[in-house]
C-alpha cells in the first residue's frame, strides 16, 4: 500500500502547475491505465475483502474518506489500516488483501492497471473470508443489512 497526496506529492516526472485560474496536478503519466471507474459509498459500507493477482488499483479520493484495512495474501504480518482522505491516493499492489470502510459518504475514482472493468470486473478479483477488522475502527461497519453485500462467494 502506498499513499500520497496528488496536490502536495507530485513527484518527478509528474508535474505540478498553479496560477491565478487554478491548480493542475498530475496523477499518471506513462503508466498503462486500462481501466477508470467512479464508486459512490454510503456511510457505514465495508467493501473489498479481495486481492488481485495481475491488478494494481490507485483509488482517488474527491470527496469524504475512507478507511483502507490491509495486508498482505500470505498473512505474515497483521492487519494494517490507513484514513484516506480528499486528495489522497492510494496504491493496492498485486497479492494484498484490502477492505474498505466508509465513516462517511464517499466517493473515489479508481484507475487500474491490468484486468479490470466491462466484462473483466471479476477475472482477476479473489474474494477472501471477511477479513479481521481492528477492534478501533469496528464501529465504523454498519449492522444495516441493506449496506451487506448479498453475495459474497470465495475464491482463492
């Protein structure tokens, strides 16, 4: 995982401009994005509890946050979690599991390099156990059974 925040992290060769129309950051150049999608989520949503094995996804924050829960397939090392908030991006490689938790509404675009969008959304998504959430941050999860994915079937 990794985050950064496109308006004060623009590094080499990304570029920054800003005058007295505005501001304009760069987030990619050169970097094979296959696939961009827009997510709205409500209040008290968890979604994810998967990986990719070939997809890195980069998730911009443009409104709200969200709380980004991690760690990696193999569970060598415990759950980590992140507050992403507005402007921030973050980065999910290959091979980590992640769940997203919403403690307010939201909304993110989400750029993908490799198999993902159309016909594709699922071919490279592993679905895993709900994964363990830290007891700090349980409270952000609703109970609501209407914000509960219907369907959640593994594959590993």
């Amino acid at each position: 995982m990794k985050i950064v925040n496109v308006w004060t992290q623009v590094e080499p060769p990304l570029q920054f401009h800003e005058d007295n129309r505005g501001k304009i950051a760069d987030i990619f150049y050169k970097s094979g994005i296959e696939h961009v999608a827009i997510i709205t989520s409500k209040k008290g949503v968890r979604r994810g509890d998967h990986y990719h094995k070939e997809t890195t996804q980069h998730m911009l924050m443009t409104k709200g946050s969200l709380i980004y829960v991690y760690r990696p397939v193999d569970k060598s090392q415990p759950v980590k979690y992140i507050l992403a908030k507005e402007g921030q991006l973050v980065s999910t490689p290959p091979f980590e599991m992640h769940t997203l938790l919403f403690p307010e509404d939201n909304e993110f675009i989400v750029f993908s390099s490799g198999i993902r969008g159309g016909q594709d959304y699922e071919k490279d998504t592993y679905r895993i156990d709900p994964q363990e959430i830290p007891t700090e941050i349980k409270k952000l999860v609703s109970e609501e059974v209407s914000l509960i994915r219907k369907e959640h079937v593994v594959r590993k």
